[in-house]
C-alpha cells in the first residue's frame, strides 16, 4: 500500500505539469527518474535501493531548473517532455533493450527511437588529451602511425546521446571536496540527452547537471610568449624589454621547467626549488614583471612526488607527519589529500604570494592514481590545482592543463601539447579547437608554430601566427633547440611585420572575444565552434571541418597550405545571407563555395552582414585600466545587434558583478541608425565614462550625421574606406542614437572589394619602385597608390575617386601600359595583384 500511495502522490505532484522535489519525476525501490531540462532525463538503477545524491565527476550539480513535464505510472512508467518520452516496464530490473526506450517527439528533428545497447551512427567526436607526437592527426613515434583516436562528444547528427556516469568517482561533502568511491558499482547512473539538430541546446543542456564553463580572465586572451629554454632572470628581462622596442605587447610569461633546478641532486624532471644561478631573486623578478602587466606561469611535472634535495622537503614533510628517517622520496598522490594539501600550503602558495599568477599542470607520466585505479591523474590534478585556487585566492582562478575527460570543461585553458612543425599539424588544429567543443572544452592553447621536428619556415609561421590570433588563446612555443626560434625580429623583415600587426589585431579584438567567452560561460558555446551549431541541416558544414565561427559574427577559413606565386588559393563555403571579407572588403553571397586568393597578409576572415563588432580602439591598452578606448565596427548589408560584456576582468564575482551595453543597428532607406542603450549593470573600479568611436565599414560619405539629434563632427578613414564618428563619453551610460544621413541612391556596391585592391595595389607600386627607381607615376598608377590618403584628406572626392579607380582598375593593361611598362614589368605586376 506504501509504494502505491509513493507512486500515486508522485503522480500527483507531477499532474500540474512542473517539476518538484528536485524534478524526481519517478521513484520506486530501485528506479529513479529524474529530469533535468526537457531534454535531459538522469535514470538511475540501484538494486539495493541506495541512489546517488553526491556530485561525480560528471554530474556536479543535483538541483535542477524547473521543468514542465507528464508521467503516468501503471505498468510502465512514463515520462515525457517537450523533447522526448520515456518509457520504463515497471518492476523489471536493471536497464535493457527489454524493458526501457526513449522516442523524440514531435518537432524533434531527426525523430529517434532509442533503447540501450544502440550505438550512435555518427558522433560528431570531442578532443583528445594531447597532439604530442603527432603529424597533423597522426601519431609518428614508433614503428606504426596509427590516426589520433579523438574522444566521442556531447553531439551526434543521430540527435541523442547517451552518457554513462556509472563508474565515475564521487564528491564527499568536507569543506574542500574530494574524492570518494562509489558504494556499489553494479549501479546504473545514465543521463540521456535528447536535442534532434538543435546542438547549442545541448550543451546549454549539459551545463545544467555538468556545471558552466569558468570565465578565464581578460588578460589570458592577449598575447603569450613560451619557449623551453633555460631563461635567466636577465634573459628574461631582455626579452621583454625587446619585446617592447618591436611593439609587441606581451601579457602572460610562461616560464618552462629550468625555472627549478633540473640537474642530478638538485633536481629532475620534477622540481620544486628555484634555480638561484639563473634566477637568484625570483620575487623582484616577478614584481617587476607584475608592474609591467605581465603575468607569470610556470611549468610543473609532478608526477616525480618531493625529492629529500628539495628546499620545502623537510617542512613538507612535517606537515605530512612523516617520518624522514630514510630521506625517501615523497611520492606524489594525486588522491591523498594531505599530501595535496601540503603540496599547497608548504610549496606552492609561497611562489603564489612571491608572484606567480596560475600553473601550467604539463602531466605526461601515470595516467592513473596508484590507490583508486581508474582515477585519472589528469583529471583529478585538474581539479585540485583549479579548486584549491578558488578557494584561496581573491583573483579569478585559471589553469592551463591537458585534457583529462569529459568534465574538465570546468577547468578551462588547456595545453595540447608538442605536435610536429609542419603544414600537416596547421591543417590539423583548427578542427581539433572545434570539435573541443563539443565537451565544452572551448580554450585550447596550441604551440602556435609547432614544437619540434622541423626549422621554422617564415611562411608557416606566419600561417599559424594568423590563425592562433583566431583561436581561444595566442601563444608560441617551441622545444629547447637554439635552431628553432620564433622571436618575430629573427624573421625576414615583411614577415616580422605581419606577425607583429597579427599580435596587434588579436589584442584589438579582445572586447570581442570577452563578450563571446562570456557566453561559452552562460550558454556553453565555446569561442571557435562549428559551423553546423547554426546550419546543422547543410551538409558543406559537415565536409568543409576546417571552417569554423569565431564568437556569433564570425567565419574563419584558416589557409593551411602553402602559397604559389604569392597567393594561397582556397575553397570557401559561405552559409546563407551575406559576409565581408574583412582583408578585402570584399561583399560576398552566402549558400555557395567560393574560390579566394589570398596574398601573406591577408586572411580569410568573414563576418556577417549586419555585424556589430567591439574593439579597442589601441592594440597597446592596458588590459586592467578602467577606462578604456572602444571602436564599434558597424558593418553593412542587414540590420544587427550585439550585446557587449565588460566586467572587472580578474575578479572571482563575474556571475553578479558585471555590464552590458546592447547595440542596435538599423538601416532605413538613406539613413543608418546606430542605437546604444544604457549601460546595464556595475562592477567593482567600472569607470562612468569611456571613450567610444562608432567606424562604418564599407561607408559612402554622409550628408549630415547627428547624435541625439545634434549634429556632430565625423572623419573618413580612406584606407579602411570607413566612416568615424567619435561619441560623447557619456555614451556607455545614456541612451544615444547616432544616425547618419546618406545621399539618396547610395549603394554597397560603390566600395565592394576596393580595400582590399587599393591595399594590393599600394604594396605593388612600392615594390615597382624598388625595380625601377626613377620611375614617375602617371594618373592611373598615381591614383592606385594613394587612393586612401586622398579620400581620407577629401572626403568628398569617395565616389570620383573610386569610380575613377575601378575604371583603371578594371582595364589594367590599358593603365600599365600608359605607364611604359615592360612585359617583364607589366606581368611581374600583375602578379602582385591578382593570382
């Protein structure tokens, strides 16, 4: 009588369609059904009646949204929501095909009818621990040269997923949690997912029971420099202070293992103990560099535990309450946590206080801890290194780590390790950041340029350097040999140029890349992701893997091969609407494969049309300054908003402390209306008013331009052929409403493709002039290279001066000839131009 009236009060808690009691929508003696979200349901088959209510590995969160959902019990159980319906034969024992199925609704897209033991057709697979030893996707150690066996996902074009938590370790409830087994490990403890194509659904889904992806802070988004070398503290401060003379910002210092002692008695590959004859005062050191706004980690492998020769032995072993009689090594237990506790407390928090700002975990040895053997030591170190730094310390945490498996999404940058220096490893990494992912694992921090194998060809590395400054995190490295640097002023001169304006691009962009961080936070949706998140019903996002979006706005097609006469030559699928290709400013319809050439400078970078971009208005701004200059990148073609994210940047309070601005823009026949509402939200040191400049890209010149309905001063900017309009400061607080006035008959074809001709043809008269010294230019070759100070100086000649350009342009045998040019030199031209 008891369990009918458990069930029948269920039933009824259920009957209003809302979820209760921690949405246990069934519950009977060795059965429970939870649901999660609408497409989340977590079944549970414990036959001796004890469920799990502590957090796993997996599953850390046990308080779930509220959920409309219906269940009916007789003699079957069955639960359904929005998404799918379960149904369970009452009674029956542990989970089968026998007894339990789970079928889409209706909407649900494509329709599933799942029971266990059915595999997926076609996972659209996760990451993998590491790229070390790999040639692209293959492994060259050894005699063999298997494929990498990237993980399966979250996501399958099947549009379900099954994730078995069953033998996942626990949580215990003491005040730093750790690590505990599970009592009986005959338990079931699935969470089945059900999404169609609905993908980003998904993995918002999986941060409901799984946890959010941590925000790292905004100085982790500029520029790293790596490199295993034994670095002095004056190496060091030379390499910043030539960093500067070669304007390069550099925001976080990654220091390698000889920072510690590394020789026999001393040291190893394991270390603890400061290396006094390269750096006999590593506090002032990291003071120093902390005052230039420089942050510092250093590369740890642990596995090697605590040698008697280190300086925090003995202490440590105090703390441990260990007898030291032997002098024997102290092994390193990843699951023992007073050892942890020590290794904190007594080594690692000093250097912390001395300076250091996060660890770089570089685990390589035992995968597995030798007391709970299917404990992974990637993961769980993970866990303790994030965890104790968000427990004890006032900054934001962050880690930079390997992959230790599904779960350490929670645990943010990670380290891919040591792949080959080659074109096949570039080719590689772009689908290796995308397919991450799909577990969330959405910062990933490649050696940009490779590690080891190969010299450092100019062209590849200036390749890779384009891409990393399109990918979660910015960073070069390489292994210790004197022949492999990757210093930009070692280059050839136009490479150590363009690498240096890529380092700049990236920092401008940051603004941007925060706000879309911020949302791998709030809705799982990592930085660099797939293009069939948006299009999943277009097969080219499937076949086309290198392409992925950068943030919301964004389409990056990475060149991974090398150039032929001056261009690198690739297809390109455009979705549906309408993209700017940003080198060229070239308009482009969307639904289609395009061919595109791109010279060593150019990068094929798309945004939508319609876009809102924020930027920083200087490559060089102080990252943790309050008041900061923004440009607002407005691009035409379609009406767009964006809702811009700023916070304190290092603090641990982001998920209550933090602003928004939402950015509207409208067109309306002749006029572009650009609309900012009030500043939503503060934060802790947040400066009342900034300085910000709206450009329109792709602009014809205005007959007025008012703000609030004033009328207001605006610049035209001839070589990126956009309008400027700097704002009040007080537009990060007030409403405003810029609105520009256009002559009528205005259209965006007047300037489709002319940056990126103009920008080709200046580079190619500069060089003409170094084959021909005494050269005089004629009008046509004049106008070719000075187009964009003329336009900028006379704002009002723009349509002349295009009309007259494209008229050159588009018979330039005509215009090289009236120049008296040879063959030689007319061909060699051309080829500067066009492939």
């Amino acid at each position: 009588m008891k369990k009918v009236l458990l069930a029948l009060c269920v039933l009824l808690l259920t009957i209003s369609g809302f979820a209760q009691n921690k949405n246990i929508a069934y519950q009977d003696e060795t059965v429970r059904f939870t649901v999660v979200t609408d497409g989340v349901i977590r079944l549970e088959y414990a036959p001796d009646g004890k469920f799990v209510d502590s957090p796993s590995q997996v599953a850390v969160i046990r308080d779930y949204p509220e959920v409309k959902y219906q269940v009916k019990a007789g003699k079957f159980i069955e639960i359904a929501t929005a998404k799918m319906k379960l149904k369970y034969k009452k009674g029956s024992g542990a989970f089968s095909a026998d007894n339990l199925s789970v079928v889409s609704q209706k909407g649900v897209n494509p329709k599933f009818e799942w029971k266990p033991g059915m595999q997926q057709q076609n996972n659209l697979k996760g990451t993998y621990r590491t790229l070390d030893g790999y040639n692209g996707d293959t492994y060259v150690h050894g005699t063999e040269h298997p494929k990498m066996p990237i993980e399966d996902g979250l996501l399958a074009t099947d549009g379900w997923t099954l994730i078995d938590d069953s033998q996942s370790y626990l949580f215990d409830d003491s005040d730093w949690a750790w690590v505990k087994e599970r009592e009986n490990t005959d338990n079931q403890d699935w969470y089945f997912m059900a999404y169609g194509h609905d993908y980003k659904q998904a993995l918002k889904d999986f941060t409901v029971f799984a946890g959010q992806v941590p925000l790292p802070p905004r100085y982790a988004f500029g520029y790293w420099w790596s490199r295993y070398w034994s670095y002095s503290d004056k190496e060091v401060r030379d390499l910043v202070r030539k960093l500067g003379q070669y304007d390069i910002p550099l925001d976080v210092l990654v220091i390698d293992m000889d920072w510690h002692y590394t020789e026999k008695g001393k040291g190893a590959w394991t270390g603890w103990t400061w290396n006094k004859k390269l750096f006999p005062d590593y506090p002032r050191l990291l003071a120093d560099l902390n005052a230039k706004g420089i942050r510092t980690t250093l590369n740890l492998h642990p596995a090697g535990g605590v040698e008697p020769f280190e300086e925090k032995y003995d202490e440590l072993a105090a703390y441990m309450e260990l007898d030291t009689t032997g002098r024997k090594m102290i092994p390193w237990e990843s699951s023992n946590k007073s050892f942890m506790s020590g290794m904190f407390d007594v080594i690692l928090k000093p250097m912390e206080k001395n300076g250091i700002d996060f660890w770089w975990l570089d685990w390589q040895q035992k995968l597995n801890d030798n007391r709970l053997g299917n404990l992974s030591n990637t993961w769980w170190i993970n866990y303790c290194f994030f965890s104790n730094f968000e427990r004890t310390r006032e900054t934001r945490p962050m880690l930079y780590h390997r992959w230790g498996g599904l779960g350490n999404h929670r645990y943010q940058i990670g380290f891919s390790g040591d792949a080959v220096i080659s074109w096949q490893s570039l080719d590689f990494q772009p689908y290796f950041n995308a397919t991450a992912s799909n577990v969330l694992y959405g910062f990933w921090s490649h050696d940009i340029g490779g590690h080891w194998g190969n010299p450092i060809e100019p062209e590849l590395y200036t390749r890779w350097m384009q891409f990393g400054a399109l990918s979660p995190i910015l960073r070069t490295h390489s292994t210790k040999d004197a022949s492999i640097t990757k210093e930009p002023w070692v280059l050839p001169s136009e490479y150590t140029d363009i690498v240096r304006n890529t380092i700049h691009q990236r920092r401008e962009m940051i603004p941007y890349i925060y706000t879309m961080a911020r949302k791998a936070h709030d809705e799982g949706l990592s930085l660099c992701r797939p293009l069939y998140y948006e299009w999943p019903d277009c097969q080219e996002v499937y076949s086309f893997r290198n392409e992925y979006m950068f943030g919301d706005q964004m389409l990056v097609a990475p060149i991974t091969v090398p150039m032929e006469n001056g261009f690198a030559e690739i297809d390109v699928w455009l979705p549906e609407g309408n993209w700017i290709e940003v080198c060229t400013g070239t308009l482009l319809e969307g639904n289609r494969t395009v061919r595109r050439s791109f010279m060593i400078d150019e990068y094929p970078l798309y945004v939508k049309a319609g876009s809102i971009i924020p930027l920083y208005a200087d490559y060089n701004q102080d990252l943790d300054a309050a008041e900061k200059k923004y440009v607002l990148e407005v691009y035409p073609g379609a009406d767009g908003s964006f809702r811009f994210y700023d916070d304190a940047g290092d603090d641990k309070n982001y998920d209550k402390q933090f602003a928004t601005v939402e950015i509207v823009s409208e067109r309306v026949e002749n006029v572009q209306n650009v609309s900012i509402s009030p500043r939503n939200g503060s934060f802790e040191g947040m400066s009342e008013k900034r300085d910000m400049t709206v450009k329109l890209v792709a602009s014809d010149i205005p007959e007025k331009v008012y703000y609030n309905d004033k009328e207001i001063a605006w610049q035209y900017d001839g070589n990126a052929f956009a309008l400027v309009v700097d704002l009040p400061t007080d537009a990060w607080e007030n409403a405003g409403n810029l609105r520009v006035v256009y002559p009528q008959g205005e259209t965006l074809d007047l300037l489709d493709g002319i940056k990126g001709n103009a920008r080709r043809l200046a580079k190619a008269i500069l060089g003409l002039k170094c084959r021909k010294a005494d050269i005089v230019l004629k009008d046509e070759l004049g106008l070719f290279g000075s187009i964009g100070e003329k336009v900028t100086y006379d704002p009002q000649s723009l349509r002349e001066s295009v009309e007259q350009f494209r008229n050159y342009y588009d018979n330039m045998e005509q215009s090289l000839a009236n120049q008296g040019l040879s063959e030689d030199d007319k061909a060699w031209f051309r080829g500067q131009v066009t492939k």
